[in-house]
C-alpha cells in the first residue's frame, strides 16, 4: 500500500503544480483567462514558443505546454478541445522523475493511485485524467 500511497502522493504534487503554474501565468500575464491561453499566444507570436515567465521556464508543444520551475520539476500538461488541462501517466511520471528527490513508480499504481483520487480527477478518454470542476 505505500507504493500508492507514494503515487497518491506524486498525483496530488502534480495537481498542486498545475495549480501553481495557472496562477504564476496569471500572475505574469493578466490577460489570461486560462493555461491554455498560453498556447494560442505562443501561435500568435504574440509570445516566444518557449520563455521565463516569472520562475518557470515554458515550451509550447503540439497540444500543450512543458513547464519546469526553477528547481527542476517538470509538469507537461495538453489540453482538451474545450481547453481543459488533460494528463495521462507518461507526464505524471515525468513530473515524479524531475522532483528535486525523483519518485518513479509503476503504472499500476499511478492507475490506482488516480482512481483512488475520483471524484477530484475525471478520466476524460481512456488514459487521459483532468481535474474535476
């Protein structure tokens, strides 16, 4: 149990980031309404496709955006059609890996650690979770 318990852990920081980083943009850019908005300056040249914005560096990528903070931790976040922020697996790993003392576990108990975090996350297609409203 505590290999969930860990990604249970690892899911939550992540969230938390995420969170983090949609107040930082605000922050920086008061003419964000939401993260994805990052995105559509980026294609609109209106900003770099990559940058420092306060303590993150950013990357606009295909359908979302890297973002690393200032020691290291890396959340990589898409978004959905109605912009919403969406995330599978592979970039909550990525994000465990990049914390200062790196945390790496499996795919199954990523899995069970997202299923034991429903209602707060929702799987919006198979293997994608957002964040519940």
């Amino acid at each position: 149990m505590e290999r969930v318990e860990a990604a249970r852990d690892l899911v939550l920081g992540y969230v938390r980031a995420l969170n983090a980083i949609d107040e930082a943009m605000r922050v920086a850019i008061p003419s964000l309404k939401r993260l994805v908005d990052v995105v559509g300056l980026a294609r609109s040249r209106r900003i770099g496709r990559s940058d420092h914005i306060g303590t993150y560096f950013y990357k606009v990528h295909g359908a979302g955006c890297r973002f690393v903070s200032d020691n290291g931790a890396e959340v990589d976040v898409d978004f959905a059609a109605d912009g919403s922020e969406i995330f599978d697996l592979w970039r909550l790993r990525g994000y465990g890996l990049s914390l200062p003392e790196p945390l790496d576990v499996t795919d199954q108990d990523m899995r069970s650690a997202v299923q034991s975090l429903q209602p707060l996350l929702t799987e919006v297609r198979p293997g994608w979770f957002s964040v519940a409203n």
